[in-house]
C-alpha cells in the first residue's frame, strides 16, 4: 500500500470502487470460506499493516511493516525495531543479494543487517533530504548492482573507488523534477522496469537508455505494482485496472497489450500487489481482497477467482503477496495483519450456500447424478446441489409426521424405481419417483409404513437398498429393530430373536453394506458385526477381533475389501468377506489415527481411504499405512466428520452433523521436501553464545573449560504446512547410543558433562515422517581438569613409577639384608653353639667314664648333661634349618622329614614309607611355613613311635592346588582321640595347624591304627 496521501479524486474514485465491489459482492449467494490462518500482534506481529511480505532462501519469511521488520520461521516473529538499530520504524522491503547479504528499506534509509554481530544494522544514505532517506524498494540486478527506489527518484548502490565504502548514486529519470519510485523488477534481457506514482513507467536498458510510457502510451501514470511472469510477460498493476504489456513496445506505440478492469469481472479495478506462485498461478491483491487469475480461461471458464471478507480475509486491503515453502499463499494487508491461504482444495458449504440446517447427516446421489445432503433440525431437508449452491426441499409429510428421527449417514435414499424413503419419528414415507428433488415439497407419499404394516417400530434409524431392491430398515425398538421391505412381494417382514439370535444382543442395527458376493454386513449400535448369508445370520463380536463399540459404517472398497468405523476401537479393515472365522485389521491411534472415534469412511480414484474421526479427517494409504490429517487448519469445516462420500465426478464430500459441509477435490500432494533445521540458540553454563540471527546449521568446534559443562541448546525446523507439527529428534554422540524419540520439544539442556569429545546432532521430522537432509550439528570438546590432563597424569604416573621404584628397591635391600641376617644366624649357632654343646656332650660322656664305679649319682649328673647337649643340639639343628635361607624349598623340607622318620622308625624295626610330590614341581616354603609344619610331622612321627606299637607307618605328602596336604598313618593299635589323658602333644599341633590357617584332623578307630591329616596353605 503506497505511504502517501490520495487526492480527492483517488478518494472519490476508489470510494466508487469500492461501492462497485460491494455491490457485486453481494450479487453472489455463495460465498466460499477459504481455509486462512491470520496473524496479528497478538500473535507476536509487530503492526496489522503489512507492506510487504519477502521469503529468502532459507526458508524464513520476512515481514515488513509500519512498526519494523519481523522474521517468521513458523512458531514465532523475531522482531527488528528502532530499539535494535533501525533507523525508523517504517520497513518498506527487503532484498537477499547474491552474496547472502541482507538490506533492509526503511523510512530513514538504508540498512544492511548484520546477523551476527554489532551493531545490528549498518545505516547507508541515499541523499541528505527526508524524501531520499525514504526509500519504498529495493531489487538487484543480474551484475550485483542494488537499486533502490525512493520517494526523491532512483538511486544506485556501488562500491567507492577504494573498495572500502557504499555510496548511492542518483540517476537522473526523463521527467521534469523528482519521482516518487514505487516498485522496480529486472526482466529477462537485464532491463529495469521502474514504476512510479505521478509520472508512469521506466525502462531502464543495461546500455543505459531509458524509454518512458504514460497515459500518452495508454498506461496510467501510478504504477502501483510490476511482475513478470514465468513466460516473460510483464504485468503492471494501476488504478486502472490489470495491465499486460506489449512484449517489445515500440516508443511513442501504446505499452498496452491488454487491461483487465471491471467491465472484465473484475470486482476492482485497484490492482495494489501481483505475484504468480510456484504452480502458476497469477494472484493480485486489491483494495477489495484478492483475486486469483487465469489467463488463458475459455469461454466457460472463469476468469477471474476473487475473495473478500465473505470469504474469511481479515481485511479487504491486499497490499502484499508471498508464497511459502510449503506452497501457502500469504496475504498482507493494510489493518488486518498477515493471513496463511492454507493450499488444501478444500470447499466449506454453510446455511450461507443454500442447506436446509447447519448440520448435515447424510450424502448421497440421485439417479440424475444431482448430489443431494439431508440436514435435519426439528425438520427434515433434502438439499440438492446444483454446482454453486444447494437448494434445501421440504418434502410433503403427513400432518400427523411431526417428529424425523435422529438417524445419521444411511438416510434417506432413491431405490432403483426413482421411488423415495424417508424416514422419520412416526414411520417410514414412501414418495413416488419424481423428476425433480424440488417436487417431492409438493408430491403426497404413497404409502406411510409403520407397526400395523409389519415395520418393527416406528422410529426408523437407518435405510440400506441391497442388490436385489430389497430395502433394509433400522428401528430403535430395543427388540425386533430389523424389519426388510421385499420388492418381490411389496411387502415387510420383522425379524425376531429366532432370526438371529445373540446378534439381536447386541443393539440395533447402525450401518449396513453388501460385499462383492451379495452378503448383506449389518454393524450394530451395541456392538458387534452380523454377516446375512443364505438366509443366515452370523455374528462376530470384540473376541473375534473386532473393534469395541458402536460400529457406525461399512464401507466396501474397490479391492472388496470391508471397512468398519467404530465408537470406540478406531478402523477395522476386513479382506476376505468369505472367511468362515474372518480376520480384522485394526488401525487406531497407535497406527497414527487422529482418534479412535471413527465415523464414517470413502476412497477416493486413487485407491486411498479417508476416516472421519472426531478429530477431523484423516487419509490412510493401504499400501504403506502412511496417515495424514486433515483439520479446520486446513479448511475443513470444524468438528468431527460424521459422513463421508465420493460422487461420480470424483470430488469427495465431507458432512458434519453440526457443522455443515466440506468438498475436497483430490489433487496430487505436492512434492515434500524436507524440513530444513537449524539451531537458533545456545547457552554454555548460562551465557548466552552468540550465532547468526538466522540461526546455523553447524557451528564451528568449541573448546570449553571444564567448568563450562552445562549446554543449553535450543533449535527450530522451518514448516509453513497447514495443521503440520513437526517432530524432533537429537543425539549427543559420545554420550548417546541412538536418537531419542521423536519429540514436539524445541530445546534440549545438557547438566555435568564429563571431560570428552562430543558432536551434537538433530534433524526435524514433518508428519510424513521425512526427515531434515542433513541435521544441524554442534561439536565441541570440554577439556579435562588439570589432574586430568594427559601431561598432569604422565608426570604423576611417572613419580608413582619412581615411588614404588624406590620401594622395591628398599624392600629388596631389606630382603638381601634379611637374607644375610638369616645366614649369619644359622652360621653362629652352628659353628660355635653347635660346637660348644657338642663338646659339652663329648666331655660328658668322658668325664663319666672317669668316675668309679662307685659313684653312681655322679655319673647320672653327667649322663644328663650329655643327653640334654644332644637334644639342644637336635633342636638347634631344626632351629638352624629351618633359619637358613638356602633351605627353603619344599624339597629340602621332604628330605629332612624323610630322614628324621627313617631315624626313629629304625631302630625300632618299623617298617616305613614316605611318598612326596613330584620333585620336579619345586616350590619356595616360608621358614615359618616350614618349621611349624615339621615340628608337627616330628611331634606325630615320635608319637607313632614311642605310643602306637605299630609295625607299619606310612606318610604322604602331596601339593593340592594352593594347600599343602600332609598325611600320616600308621597300623598301630589307635587312641580315644577325645580322651584327656592324651595329654598336650595333639593340642599343640592342632594349635601349630590353625596358627598356619589350617586344620589339623585326626581319626583313629580303636585297634585300627592311626591318620593324622594336616592341611595348610602354601602362601601363608
């Protein structure tokens, strides 16, 4: 919408147009509701007055308003003001240049906007006047130039001779004084059209040249709006009208080639905005809506689509165009903010269009192949539709028929005869064939059916023609609530409990259908499903798999495939009608179903199935199972849909029992591209990290201290689809083994990190289940404390390698000494305590024999000092072995043990066996090992000896794993091993045993002999 003040007669001339519009508006009786989603600043926009509406290559769309720059990425504005540096509040347009830069046209000039840094925006001035700093467009051409048009001419953007600075160039236009510039394009051969608001239009040719068209040339001098087309066509928008181009206007020959005003359909002249979306189509917004544009329209076609508020616009003035990614068209306007035109196909039909009521229960078309739709609100319509609008007929009832009903879906019906039924509180009406819908208002019944003629009740629920003619009839009598109007014989049968047994249990009947082989599926309002066959009736319920509750359509498909929609357990799909013991496919929300609530089903040409739920529509691809939804948000009338039907022509209709009607044409979906993600903030342990307003798809590795160990990431998925939620999923490789589930979430927060590397990865999903291309990515590394370091923890490994160095050493040394301690000790008492008690010994038994013979008690003294010398010397001997180091394999230890059982069982004529481990597997004793375990083998060996008179001893040593087993035995005539009086030698051995972390056993049956066992552990 242009900033300046109109004339007087601007204001009179679009006064009358305006009127016009209005006047024309208000001849059509329909008036359909597009399917728009309006933003205003409650919603988070900066200003209702839209002028301009951009989307750049990201996908992003840009709003430029009377109160600044807002930025849309299809959850929330980001909004740029005077507070975040633009120079006025006024944003005209916005241009993305071929390197990635953005500019900005403000009330104050010029801004380059800096997404990463600051200052936000980079100011740059035309001229020094007001009227040049107010700049209306902006537009690059095919050589990088940017111009910019303003209310003081046109300017160029050029680099300075020193390649540091911009400044703006004024070029002179061919008129007299300046210009107020209002929209400026580049067309196929690099020529600029430049169009103005007094004085008409410019093309600017890249050598230079400039022609010039006015009223002179047929064109208006305001040129509101300037498109060119995918064939290369220019449009201009004016006062006037539409305006297509000559392709190569000859100068001083009219520039007009064709205007398009009222006298065309037009509902305005006022062309404000042009713009052809991305299928072709032409759109131009007007001072009295929008209007969708076909030019190449036939005779019969329309040539002009418009809409106004009737339709839904939130405001009549249409000053900006744009098209999303996902193919919506956007709308900006003068007060009412920016609406989203959902792309759908959907038609919505209210009272407005002709029905009868609000609520719609039931379509259905008659043998001329007019659609017709019965509505009912305390009467019952049927209305037919003649293309545009439907025409509501209230057929001729009996004055006694006051009440009609409540059935909904199956209502109402033409049989194969032409002959009407229609069902009602009081009977079911039977209407004549007629030519016309319109004439049943005047055309008596021939026959009202009710009890006395067999019907089961009077209030009829559901009418159903079978392929015989045979019409079925649904009552809500709680028993007999089946009755069968016969074609052959004109008459009405009821059945009974007897017909049908447990199925009459299960409720009324709700929905009938007839397969591919003439069986009659009856769903009931209780539940339960009855297949009629032969005369037969067979019922199937919840056990044999069908869904719970009310089963309120059958619907066959054109594979033969039945259908069943219910109250409770979602869709049933059954494949083989035939089966005795069918088996029900389910679909419920778990397979993606808005709801479990399920209503009615159709399909369309292409095989797909549509649910109506309580939730709005859903389409279900058999093949692959893939649900999409369809709801208010996507022009659907709102509520739940409780009826559903394709007519011949193939468009599929829609019925709300409250809410009126929807007409779908199918078209195929456009191509889905995938969801691109970005990641729109990121704070490390509270502060806020600085990326591109625009957010980044990867961001340079991050090295972060150890205490920055806490991320909080936020991120967003661009979708501008109707009713699309898109759906997140995200992984921390290096603490994630997978992605997480599929989450609406848009942020994700990451406490304690440990030390490590990590790259940070999620991509959007959209409802189709595509997934982002490629997903945003962050890396980054949060380095180990000190002590964690690898140099802290080589330099402390090596002072621990050092400590336990230096220990071993110590522990060695003391070993060696200890060693030595050990030989010198065995070495003195052997050499000269050994030495000394023998020669007290010897001179002992010398001296006795000295003595006379006489002196017996002297030679007793001596005698005693001698064995005493001998048994300190045996001691000492054991003492000394079992000191000296070099005695301390297991193999010297079995040599002594030999050696000593030899010496005392010789003497005594007992004979002896010693039996020890392989000498080959050699083992290191300890001295206190060894010397407790022979000091018990000696203690056991005497006892043998001197106690047992056993003629036979026998002893086993033997390596058992880790455990040194030593076993002793001998034939000797046994001991009460529990007696006292055995005095303290078992005691000290058994002490020895469990000083050692043994166990010493002993049994010896009496007159049996005896066997000590004896069981240590070696590492003792």
């Amino acid at each position: 919408m242009s900033a300046c003040h109109p004339t007087v007669a601007t204001l009179s001339l679009r006064c009358a147009w305006i009127v016009s519009a209005i006047l024309i508006g208000s001849s059509f009786v329909r008036a359909e509701q597009l399917p728009i989603r309006t933003y205003t600043t409650s919603d988070g926009l900066p200003a209702d007055n839209v002028n301009r509406i951009v989307r750049d290559s990201r996908g992003f769309l840009w709003f430029c308003t009377e109160e600044g720059l807002s930025r849309f990425d299809g959850y929330q504005f980001i909004n740029y003001t005077v507070d975040q540096g633009l120079p006025d509040r006024r944003v005209t347009d916005l241009l993305e240049a071929r390197d990635g830069s953005y500019w900005v046209a403000t009330g104050g000039g010029v801004c380059r906007f800096n997404p990463t840094g600051v200052p936000r925006f980079r100011i740059y001035l035309p001229g020094n006047d007001a009227y040049s700093r107010r700049i209306e467009t902006l537009v690059e051409d095919k050589a990088g130039v940017i111009w910019c048009g303003t209310r003081n001419g046109l300017y160029r953007l050029r680099d300075r001779a020193d390649g540091s600075e911009f400044e703006f160039v004024q070029l002179a236009l061919p008129n007299e004084g300046t210009d107020f510039v209002q929209i400026i394009i580049e067309d196929r051969q690099a020529s600029l059209w430049i169009g103005t608001q007094l004085s008409g239009l410019y093309r600017r040719w890249p050598d230079g040249r400039v022609e010039h068209y006015t009223t002179r040339n047929g064109l208006s001098n305001r040129i509101e709006t300037l498109l060119e087309d995918s064939k290369g066509r220019i449009w201009a928008g004016t006062p006037d009208g539409l305006g297509l181009l000559v392709a190569s206007p000859d100068p001083g020959r009219p520039i007009l080639a064709r205007l398009y005003t009222t006298k065309d359909g037009l509902v305005t002249s006022w062309i404000e905005s042009l713009f052809q979306s991305a299928d072709g189509r032409l759109w131009a917004g007007c001072d009295s809506g929008l209007i969708q544009f076909n030019a190449v329209a036939s005779k019969t076609e329309q040539q002009f689509r418009q809409y106004t508020i009737a339709n839904g616009l939130s405001s009549q003035y249409v000053q900006a165009l744009a098209e999303d990614r996902d193919g919506n068209i956007w709308l900006g306007t003068d007060s009412g903010g920016t609406m989203k035109v959902v792309r759908s196909g959907l038609t919505n039909f209210s009272i407005a269009d002709g029905l009868g009521a609000a609520g719609v229960d039931a379509i259905f078309e008659d043998h001329a192949g007019e659609l017709c739709v019965i509505s009912s609100f305390n009467r019952h319509y049927i209305n037919r539709f003649d293309g545009s609008h439907f025409k509501a007929v209230w057929p001729y009832f009996p004055k006694e028929i006051t009440s009609y009903g409540w059935g909904n879906n199956q209502v109402t019906l033409q049989d194969r005869a032409g002959e009407w039924w229609v069902p009602t509180g009081r009977g079911l009406c039977r209407f004549p064939a007629v030519r016309q819908v319109e004439q049943l208002a005047r055309t008596r019944p021939m026959a009202v059916y009710t009890t006395r003629d067999g019907l089961s009740c009077n209030d009829v629920f559901r009418l159903y023609e079978d392929s015989r003619g045979d019409i079925w009839i649904s009552t809500t009598c709680s028993d007999k609530s089946l009755s069968r109007w016969e074609r052959s014989t004109q008459t009405l049968r009821s059945f009974s409990d007897e017909d049908w047994s447990t199925a009459v249990r299960m409720g009324s009947p709700s929905s009938f259908s007839e397969d591919a082989s003439g069986n009659l599926w009856i769903g009931h309002w209780s539940t339960g499903l009855t297949r009629y066959a032969t005369g037969r009736f067979v019922s199937f319920i919840e056990a044999d798999g069908l869904p719970a509750g009310t089963i309120r359509s059958l619907f066959l498909d054109h594979a033969h495939r039945l259908w069943i929609a219910s109250s409770r357990g979602g869709l049933a799909r059954l494949d083989d009608t035939a089966a005795d013991k069918p088996r029900f496919i389910s679909y419920t929300t778990t397979e993606g179903l808005s709801s479990n609530d399920v209503w009615c089903v159709t399909e369309d040409r292409d095989g797909q199935i549509y649910v109506g739920t309580g939730r709005g529509m859903d389409r279900l691809d058999p093949e692959s199972g893939y649900i999409k939804h369809f709801t208010s948000a996507d022009g659907l009338m709102v509520g739940k849909v409780t009826s559903a039907y394709r007519d011949r022509h193939g468009a599929l209709w829609f019925a709300s029992n409250v809410h009126g009607l929807s007409r779908l044409v199918p078209v195929p979906d456009p191509a889905t591209s995938a969801p691109p993600i970005l990641i729109s903030g990121l704070r490390i342990a509270g502060v806020t990290y600085p990326i591109s307003q625009f957010g980044e798809s990867e961001l340079p590795t991050l090295d972060l201290s150890p205490n920055e160990n806490q991320l909080d990431i936020d991120f967003v998925g661009l979708s501008f689809g109707a009713g699309e939620v898109l759906r997140y999923q995200y992984q921390l490789e290096g603490a994630d083994r997978d992605w997480t589930p599929l989450s609406d979430r848009r942020s994700v927060s990451y406490a304690n990190l440990a030390p490590g590397a990590y790259r940070f990865r999620v991509r959007a999903v959209n409802d189709e289940g595509l997934s982002s291309a490629s997903p945003a990515i962050l890396t980054f590394r949060i380095r180990p404390p000190v002590w964690r370091r690898w140099w802290f923890l080589t330099l402390a490994g090596g002072c621990f390698f050092l400590v336990v160095f230096a220990a071993h050493r110590v522990r060695v040394a003391r070993l060696i000494e200890l060693e030595r301690v050990r030989t010198r000790i065995a070495t003195d008492l052997h050499d000269d305590i050994g030495a000394n008690l023998s020669l007290i010994a010897m001179l002992s038994e010398v001296a006795r024999g000295q003595l006379a013979h006489e002196d017996q008690r002297m030679k007793e003294w001596f005698s005693t000092i001698a064995n005493t010398s001998r048994d300190t010397v045996d001691s000492m001997s054991d003492i000394v072995w079992a000191v000296n180091p070099k005695r301390d394999q297991l193999r010297d230890t079995v040599q002594r043990m030999r050696r000593f059982a030899e010496d005392v069982f010789g003497p005594r004529d007992v004979e002896f066996e010693f039996h020890g481990p392989d000498q080959s597997r050699d083992l290191k004793v300890g001295a206190d090992l060894r010397r407790e375990v022979f000091l018990i083998f000696k203690e056991n060996i005497n006892n043998m000896a001197r106690h047992s008179d056993c003629t036979f001893a026998r002893v086993d040593l033997q390596i058992q794993r880790r455990w040194l087993v030593l076993k002793m035995s001998d034939n000797g005539r046994g001991f009460d091993v529990n007696s006292p009086s055995n005095g303290n030698g078992l005691a000290s051995m058994r002490l020895r045993a469990e000083k050692l972390g043994g166990s010493l056993e002993v049994s010896s049956p009496h007159g049996s002999g005896t066997v000590v066992t004896l069981r240590v552990p070696l590492d003792h």
